[in-house]
C-alpha cells in the first residue's frame, strides 16, 4: 500500500506522559544513595537524552566516581523498567489521532532515546505499540537524536519520503533533529525541556493532539 504521508514521534512528553515515572526511579536511585531527590519540574528538564544523561545532568558534581554512576543509572534502569507504567498517561488526544491517522493510511514511527526495549514495553502496555510501523530507541543504531540519522533511518526502513515526512516532539533535542533531518517539526508545549518556545525552532505548535489531524489535512 502506497504510504501517503509519514510521521514521526518522539516519546517522553510528546506521546506519553512519563514524568512521575521517571521521577520515582531518580528519587529511588537518588535515596538509596544518600543523595537529593528532584521534583517532578526537575525532572522534565533532565529528561530529554535518555537515562545515561538525565542521571548526568543530576549528578552534577555531586558523583564524580564513575563505577558509582554506572552502578546508580543501573539501579535506575532496573527500577524503572519494572514501574514503568504506574502514573504515566497519554497525552490527551492522542488515541483519537492514532486512530484517523491509521484511516488515512499515514506511516508513523517512534524515534525515541529512551532505549529500545523500554520503549517498546511503555508502547505495548498503554496499547499504543500496534499504531507505528516501527520503534527506534537510543541504543536501536550507533547514533541517535539528534543526529538526523536517527529520523532518516526509520523513514527509509518503513519505506517512507522525506520530503512527505513530519517530526512531533517536545524539546530542543527534537528540534534539533528535525532541523537536521531536513523535516517540518511540531512542538508540543509543556515538554521535558527547559528551553522556551522562542528558543526551539518549530514549524507549527500545539498543546496536544486534540486538533492535531487539521495541520497534517493540510500537509497532504
């Protein structure tokens, strides 16, 4: 069947919801380490480049052994891997979109860098996984966002056009990657960033996925 239009999405903050998730596994981690826990608005300017570097990014100077931040991002991803899916929640609107969207015949993927198998479990159980054509997470290449290859390589696997191809995401690192890719980008606001709007370049804004299929009518 003739792929009409492709687009591609980010995850954390774009799709779902994962904040209060992430932010149990840091506190987790942080607690059992002695260290300060972060807030929940902490935690969605950390979380934009996986877990290696949210956990970098909150460790500051604070760790500076290497084998103990190894130990601790591990002791994250353990944790979270197992809670994934506690208080998580899809962006409002999104199911709906999902569900035109596959009507129309739009090819849609997931470029994400949480690692591949996390995302992949997080899709499967808010039953949001059976709508893309394909899931690529941080550790699914040698590269990832927001190097453009991360975007392209999905388009050309599930056999798509660049030039008939959109990028929704929530933060710079998306902004960044579809500027790359050579691909309009939809930012969604209120993500897991903390840059402001003027600061990430982006073709069209929404809030969520209410009245998302209006812009995508007009880009067929």
């Amino acid at each position: 069947m003739t792929q009409i239009y492709t687009i591609l999405f980010d995850l954390d903050g774009t799709l779902v919801d994962t904040a209060p998730d992430l932010m149990a596994a840091h506190n987790h981690v942080m607690k059992k380490y002695g260290k300060n826990e972060k807030k929940l608005s902490d935690i969605k300017t950390l979380a934009s480049r996986g877990a290696w570097v949210m956990m970098q990014r909150s460790f500051k100077e604070d760790v500076k052994d290497e084998k103990t931040k190894k130990l601790m991002v591990n002791e994250f991803i353990n944790f979270y891997s197992k809670n994934i899916y506690k208080k998580s929640k899809p962006i409002e609107g999104i199911f709906e979109f999902l569900d035109w969207a596959k009507s129309k015949n739009i090819s849609m993927a997931v470029c994400t860098n949480k690692r591949e198998s996390l995302a992949i479990d997080l899709l499967k159980k808010i039953d949001m996984y059976k709508y893309f054509d394909y899931v690529a997470g941080a550790d699914t290449f040698e590269y990832n966002k927001p190097d453009a290859r991360h975007l392209t390589s999905v388009v050309e696997i599930i056999g798509g056009d660049l030039k008939k191809t959109l990028m929704v995401g929530d933060s710079e690192v998306d902004a960044m990657s579809a500027e790359n890719a050579g691909v309009p980008f939809v930012l969604v606001e209120e993500g897991y960033t903390d840059k402001s709007i003027e600061e990430m370049k982006h073709d069209f804004l929404i809030k969520n996925f209410k009245n998302f299929k209006e812009i995508i009518k007009k880009l067929l």
